[in-house]
C-alpha cells in the first residue's frame, strides 16, 4: 500500500512538474509577443521570464494542492476516470507546448495542422472542467492556456487564417491575439519607407562593378551593388517581398562603400545597404533559435551596455593572463573541436591590461596653457577592450597640440554594429544615449579614432531624422564628430622635431570606411609623411578591403579570407616593417593573417606612430 502511494505520488509529482513548465513556457512566449517588441521576435525578455516564473510557480503550486486534496486521498467517486482525464489532458497540453515551440523554430509544417485538430483539442481543454469540481478546473484550464499558446504561435508565426468553426472553440481572449497578430502582419517595410529617390538614384551604368570585391570574386550580378539595388527596388515598388535569399545577399555584402567611391550619380548605398538589412531582419526570413540566441546575446544584450562587455573584457584577460589559451592552443585539445571552432579560438583578440577608463581621466588639459580647443574623445567598445593603448595614444597627441580632452568613463557603443546588422531601432537608442552623455553644443569638436565608428557617428541625422526631440541636436553632432586624421590636419597639428628620428618604412591599409564612407584618404598620409625618419611605402590596392568588415571575418569566413590572403599579397612585396590602419578591425583581421603565416610585421594606427615619435623627442629632450 505505501509503496503503491509513493508510486503514485512520484508518478503525479513529475506530471506536475512537466505541466507547470509547459505552460510556463507557453506564457512566457506569448508573453514576449505582447511586451518585447512589434515585430513578434520571442525575444528572451526579462518580462517574458519573468511571465514563466510566475505562471509556473502559481501552475505548480495549483496542481499540488489539488493532489494533495482530491488524487491522493483517493476519495469521492468517479475518482479514477477523473485522474484519467487530467493525465490525458496533462499530455495534450504538454504535447501542444512543445509543439508550439517546434514550429516557432520552423520545425513543423503548417500543412499538417487542420481546423479539425484545432477544433478537436480545444474542445477537451475547454470543456473538461464541466465534469469536474472546481479544485478540477484548475487543470482543465491549465491545458486550454498550453493550446492558446498553441495557437496564438502558431497564428503570429505564420498569420493563419482561423475558420469560424475553429474559432467558436476558442476562448474569447484568443482574440486578443488577433490583434497582435495583425500588428505583426503590418509590420515595418523600412525599404518601402524609405525615400523612393534614394532607391532610383542607381543607373545601372556598371561602373560600380571594377570596384566591387564579392563581384570581383563571383562575377554573379547579383553579387554586385546594381544587383542588390536591384532587388532593394523591387521590394520597394512592391514587386518582391524579402526572402532568404535577399537576406542572404545583403549580409554577402561587405559594405565596404567601394561603390560609392566609384558612382558618378552620388548613389548612397550606406543607406540602402542598413535599411535593406533592417528589411531582412524585420521579416524574420533568417530566424532560428542559434541565430537568435547569438543576436540577442551580442546585440540586444552585450553591446548595449559597456559595462557588461567590460566584464567579458576581464574574464578573456584572465583566461589569456593565466595560461590558459596557451594551454588550449598547445595541448592538442583544439584538434578534437569543429573546424569552425578552431577557427573562431585562432581569431581571439588579445585583451589590454588596462581599460581605458583607467589609463584616462574623466578630464585632461593640454600640455600648452590655455587650451585651444575643448574636445571629446569616444573610446569605443570593442577599441576600449582590444585598443585601448591607441586610445591612449589619441589622448596624448590631442594633448600636444592645445586640446583640452573630455573623456567621459564606461561609454555606450556608437550603434554601428546594429545599424549594419539590421537592428536600426538600438542603433537609435545609443545614438539618443551618446548625444545625452556628450551634447555637442559643449565641444569643438567630437574625436573619434576608429574608422567604422566614424562612419556611423557622422550619420546620426539621418538615423534620427523622425525623430523631433534628437535631430536638431544630431545635425550638430554630425558637424561636430572628427576623425582623428582629419582633425589634426585641420588645427595644423605640430610634426615632431628631428630629435624623434627613427629609421623604420610604413605601408598604409585604407580602412574602407575611412576612405570610402568618410572621404579621408590624405590626411593619415600626410601625418604618417611629417614623422622625421618614417618611410612611406605606396600599397597597391591600399583601398581595397581586406575582408574585415565590422564582423564579416566571422559570419563569412570564406570570402574574408580570401580578401585577407589578397590583400597580405601585396603587404609582403612592399617589404615593409609596419603596417598602419586607422581601423580596429582592420587592425585585428590583418594581424591575425600575419600571425598564420608568421611573419614579423607590425600592425600599428598612425596615431600611435605620431605619438611614439613626440615621446622619443620628448625623452630626448629631457636627457
């Protein structure tokens, strides 16, 4: 007899359970559907698991009570058929659960789902608790939340058409759903929205082609930016609508901007190329659970909090300040892992000692007194982990030509990574956040030293021009932010004295959103010409990328490498000893491929050159 009542209980006991996670689950997914955003992305929300948390502990604690009382005292007639219907039900409803969850990641085709089926299983969970007491309707309307669920993912996922005679079987909220659904079937078209002049500016007059490194590589037109504008236009007038194949040639795309550069008509594909990709994402054509998970982790999560980034900062250092990516590396244990795997560990950055909120105070004043100008300096995110000595570097040659620097701690990113990536509404947010923490009324001038960053940050108008709070400060912005190379140029910035000679020949890599996005190609040779001593090698194709493209070199490897391989090409029949770039990717990427083939070279920005050479000269002045 006990051990028949401890069967049962264990047996009720892991039912409960099941039951309260399932529809915990359900919640938590319609849930995110209401809260997170328009979209209807199931984003993991700190609502929705929140919304999980709740009905699960209210689910389980229910059930409990109602074995305690009625199941396990075995008592009160029709018992047995009683218990029948709630393990019955407890199936269905945890069948529909995690059916709910395999068609949200496309893992069951709507063809073998009927209004028969709908109908039928609404049904028993609604109607169930009409033969039970009310301690019974708890799990009777248990297993109708998990079909809801069911049908409400289902409804959202693929904008089902619901027939009368389904929907007489459903509760009435269901048509709260309904309106959900028809915000998501209204989605956003961000290139229907966008201005149609943008979108006709192209000709088609292929002199974009030359310039172009994916068609250079495929000589497919589709390949091509009068390929992609091609199909961006189409979807514009109506004609498409945005497929996996679309989302798949924008993200081919480098956005290097080299097309732009070659364009007689001023064609502004960095517009097209973020709104194209925001079109891909908006229409949820690339969706699966790893895709989702990895955006939501990087872009929804890491990147929009410094301070978050920072701690990945510290946990990378440990692992490479203790030993142990050396021991990864050479104890064999990589050979065991995925390709891929290997080549993602192969690609890991080296982690400053120092962040640059402690190598740079919140406020530094120049060497000279007074100070000329009154600037602020962006430290980036990525830079702020990986280069934060080139930071340093930036602040001490402000420093020796009259700059008074304003460089406030623990900065948000700049939004280039979203906007690239599709993901223009948190591109909007940082952008509101990065006006906030540095009002450009308050500066002469906005420094910026990487050159994708550089390239965003000068378009902040744009991205916030409906925006009627943010854009008239935005335009200031635009006209404020400076990159580096084209602010010492442009306050005539003091060459170092020959005192600082030292005999080394330099190669210069043009970042491509420095040259082509920004337009500055002179003035980082002109800093690089005035260091006494600094042989200026010519790099043929020096605009050509080198694969790196923001995060490129991850998402598609292939055509990264072979850009990189074309471009260490002609590094290595320069001769040169150093290699200056004015880009942290670039930097990265083209370490990385010096490394594998192991050569000596250095990897340097032109700033850090400039302010090697004022320290040399300083410290000979002071021997």
């Amino acid at each position: 007899m006990i051990e028949e009542y401890h069967r049962r209980f264990s047996l009720e006991w892991l039912i409960t359970l099941s039951s309260s996670f399932g529809r915990g689950v359900v919640v938590a997914f319609v849930f995110s559907i209401a809260f997170a955003n328009p979209a209807v992305q199931f984003a993991l929300s700190w609502k929705a698991w929140a919304s999980f948390l709740i009905i699960a502990w209210l689910s389980f604690w229910g059930c409990r009570a109602f074995f305690s009382t009625n199941l396990l005292t075995n008592s009160g007639a029709g018992q047995p058929s009683r218990r029948r219907w709630f393990y019955g039900l407890t199936v269905l409803g945890l069948g529909g659960t995690f059916a709910a969850m395999a068609y949200s990641l496309r893992g069951i085709s709507q063809e073998k789902l009927s209004d028969v089926g709908f109908a039928g299983f609404f049904v028993i969970g609604r109607h169930a608790s009409l033969f039970a007491d009310d301690s019974f309707l708890t799990c009777g309307r248990g297993a109708e939340c998990a079909f809801t669920g069911w049908v409400a993912v289902l409804m959202l996922e693929s904008e089902l058409v619901v027939s009368n005679r389904v929907r007489a079987t459903l509760p009435d909220w269901i048509m709260l759903v309904e309106l959900a659904q028809s915000v998501a079937s209204s989605r956003r078209s961000y290139l229907e929205d966008l201005d149609y002049s943008i979108v006709q500016q192209c000709m088609h007059c292929g002199l974009c082609l030359p310039n172009c490194p994916t068609y250079d590589a495929t000589k497919l037109e589709r390949n091509s930016p009068r390929g992609r504008i091609a199909l961006m236009r189409s979807i514009a007038d109506g004609e498409l609508t945005a497929t996996e194949e679309f989302a798949d040639e924008m993200y081919f795309c480098l956005g290097c901007l080299a097309c732009m550069t070659a364009c007689p008509a001023g064609v502004n594909y960095a517009e097209l190329f973020e709104q194209a990709r925001a079109e891909a994402e908006s229409a949820e054509v690339l969706t699966s659970l790893r895709r989702r998970f990895i955006r939501f982790i990087t872009l929804k999560w890491l990147f929009m909090d410094h301070s978050r980034l920072q701690v990945l900062g510290l946990v990378m250092r440990l692992y490479q300040q203790l030993g142990f990516q050396w021991l990864v590396r050479n104890s064999g244990v990589m050979a065991l892992m995925p390709e891929r795997l290997r080549e993602l560990e192969a690609m890991t950055p080296t982690i400053q000692p120092r962040f640059s909120d402690e190598l740079i105070a919140p406020r530094t004043l120049p060497d000279e007194s007074p100070a000329r100008y009154r600037v602020a300096l962006l430290t980036g995110c990525a830079q702020d982990l990986i280069f934060s000595d080139v930071n340093l570097d930036t602040l001490e040659v402000l420093k020796q030509n009259g700059c008074e620097v304003v460089t406030p701690p623990n900065q948000p990113c700049c939004g280039s990574l979203h906007a690239h990536n599709g993901e223009r509404e948190a591109a909007k947010d940082l952008a509101r956040r990065q006006i906030d923490l540095l009002p450009p009324e308050s500066f002469d001038a906005i420094i910026t030293n990487a050159a994708g960053c550089g390239s965003h940050l000068k378009h902040y108008a744009s991205l916030l021009k409906e925006d009627p709070v943010y854009y008239e400060r935005a335009e200031e912005w635009e006209r404020k932010v400076k990159d580096i190379h084209e602010w010492l140029v442009a306050i005539e910035f003091r060459p170092p004295g020959d005192a600082a000679n030292l005999s080394q020949r330099v190669t210069y890599h043009e970042a491509c959103h420095l040259c082509h996005g920004q337009k500055i190609t002179a003035q980082p040779r002109e800093i690089l010409k005035a260091i006494p001593g600094l042989e200026l090698a010519e790099l043929p194709e020096s605009n050509w990328c080198c694969g790196s493209a923001g995060i490129y070199n991850i998402v598609q490897p292939e055509m990264a490498n072979e850009l990189l391989d074309r471009k260490l090409g002609h590094i290595n029949a320069i001769g040169a000893s150093t290699v200056a770039t004015g880009n942290p990717g670039c930097l990265l990427h083209i370490q990385n491929g010096v490394r594998q083939q192991g050569k000596n070279l250095r990897l340097a920005h032109p700033v850090s050159l400039l302010a090697e050479a004022y320290r040399r000269e300083a410290s000979r002045a002071n021997a």
